[in-house]
C-alpha cells in the first residue's frame, strides 16, 4: 500500500518474483477486494495481486492483439521475453497502436540544394517550428509504438546522434549505422546487423509528413503483400478538351479533364526477409528493391497519403513548411 501510494493514482504496480519473473499485478481495486474478501493486512502481496494480467511477448505479437488490449481499455502493457522478464512497459493511453515493425530513418544526405543553411546543420536538424524537421518523424513512429530505431548518417551525422542519443528520452531505442560512402536510398539498411520483428519501415529523413502508419501496415498485412510503397496522389489539370481516339476515329471528347498520378513518398515497409537482397557497400535504391521483388513476382503495393505530405528538398519546400506547420494535425 505504500508503494501504491508513491505512484500516480490510477498507476499499476508490477510484482516480480525473486528471479524478477513478473507474476502479478498490483492496484488500489485489488487490495480493496482482498479486504472485502477478508484477506489480512498482514498477508503479502501474492495474495491480493492479480494473475490473470495481460502482456505481449516480445517475441511476436499482431496489431489484433494490440486493439483487443486497447478496446479493454488497459493502460500500462508490460512486454516479457521468454523468462517473462519485463523488457518495458508500454502506456497505452499515449499511444495510437503498437506496430510489431522496426524502423529505419535515411539521414545521411548533404542537402546541398538548402545551402547555405546545411553548411553546419545537417539537413534533418533544421528547425521547422520547435523543433527539428526529423524529430517530428521520430516523435510520429513513437506515436504509433516503433520503438526500435535505427538512423543511418553521414554528413555532420555527430550532431544527429548528440541530439537523439539512444533515444530513451523518447521511450526508444535508437542505434546509428555510418555510411563510409553514399549508398543510396536504401543501401545502408544492408549494413544493419540484426533486427527485432519482422517487418521493417525505412523513410527519408527530410518528409514532414502525419500519414497513418497503423493503416499503412494494416493495408500491407490485410493484402499479403511483401512490400509497400507510400504515394502522395499528384493531380494534373489539362487547360485544354482531349480527344480519345481508337485507330483513326474519335472514341471520346472529355473537356479540361484531371489526372491524377502517384508519385513516391519515400517511406516504405517489407518483410526483413527481403533486407538480404540489399547489397553491401554498394550504391543501391529503394526503387531498385521494388524491381526485385516485382521481377520476383512478389506483391508490391502502394499506400495514398491522403493527409499532409512534404519533401523538404528545395527552398520553396522550407519556406512551405514554415507556413505549413501551424496547422499540421500531428
């Protein structure tokens, strides 16, 4: 009861054996029907905790799993390896899903079409509003519960890692991958050594961007597919009426008609089993991964953003952001 009391109300307490296996719960509810059931306060905690608690093994879990528990209304969610070991306890109420992928964020780039701004700040350290343009990519995969994360750097990429260090000021675990040489969109994931699940995200540091990223793996996993490609809808308005033909005859008339054409957004998820066409040391590009699996007749899909969507590359972009950022949904 005093340890109850030290921590916020509405808070539950973990109770570990003495090989710091968890083995209960513990709430001000269940001492209080403990008592009704005329349980002593002389007993221990093993006698009023509660065993039936729900956990998610660290080994594997789906995004079903995830919903059941948030529609149960559970707050605090330990994650137990094989011995039930809590890894870390995960608060529900401020997370929008728990996505079983592992996260990779491209930030090795020179943004040379924003010089003079990247000549001593590196490209994803620019400020837009509060705060660096990738913290808000950062902060939107902790959103929806990535919790590894890996960032590949290059130029000025000490100062990505002074920022972030390993990310447990932001509940995550972050790791950095150097990249001795440009290897393109991709390539660097190809230097990664191990990861935890077994999807992974890998985007361009420079988009600001608050797509849904529980619908973008749920739309990848409901299809079955092997890879997903994010794509931000592109209209175009001809000023002019079209003719359609059919050999030399007219077939249709469409007067001032819209196309509208995807073009890529730079973020993608795929099962790591693909990580292995990722060619070491070597120049390699997300589209050159998506022409792979294709020619290996695996199922490439594609996801419209339909909320914001930006590449900071040029000037423009920057400026677009500044003005943009006050009324983002993030």
């Amino acid at each position: 009861m005093t340890r109850l009391n030290q921590v916020p109300d509405g808070l539950t307490l973990f109770v570990l054996d003495a090989q710091e296996k968890l083995v209960g719960t513990l709430t001000d509810g269940d001492i209080r029907r403990g008592l009704l059931d005329n349980i002593p306060t002389s007993a221990c905690a093993r006698d009023f905790m509660f065993t039936q608690f729900r956990y998610l093994d660290i080994k594997g879990y789906g995004l079903k799993d995830v919903e059941e528990l948030k529609l149960q209304r559970i707050k605090l969610l330990p994650i137990l390896n094989e011995e039930k070991h809590i890894v870390r306890i995960v608060d529900l109420s401020k997370k929008r899903s728990l996505l079983p992928i592992d996260a990779v964020i491209m930030a090795g780039g020179k943004g040379m079409r924003l010089r003079p701004m990247t000549e001593h700040t590196p490209k994803p350290l620019l400020r837009i509003g509060d705060k660096p343009i990738m913290e808000y990519n950062i902060d939107r995969l902790s959103l929806y519960g990535v919790y590894n994360l890996t960032i590949t750097i290059k130029y000025l990429g000490e100062q990505i890692r002074q920022r972030f260090g390993d990310g447990s000021p932001k509940g995550m675990n972050i790791r950095y991958v150097a990249e001795e040489q440009p290897l393109g969109t991709i390539g660097a994931v190809g230097q990664i050594k191990e990861f935890a699940n077994d999807y992974v995200l890998v985007m361009n540091s420079d988009l600001l961007t608050n797509i849904d990223y529980e619908g973008f793996f749920k739309e990848l996993v409901e299809n079955r597919g092997d890879m997903i490609v994010a794509t931000a809808p592109y209209e175009v308005k001809i000023p002019y009426g079209v003719i359609e033909t059919k050999g030399e005859a007219i077939s249709a008339l469409k007067e001032k008609p819209s196309y509208t054409y995807y073009s890529n957004a730079g973020i993608y998820i795929f099962k790591r089993e693909y990580v292995h066409l990722i060619p070491k040391d070597k120049e390699f590009n997300a589209t050159d991964l998506m022409e792979l699996l294709i020619d290996q007749g695996k199922k490439v899909l594609h996801y419209p953003i339909l909320d914001y969507w930006l590449d900071i590359g040029k000037p423009e972009d920057f400026e677009k952001a500044l003005k943009d950022i006050k009324h983002i949904n993030f």
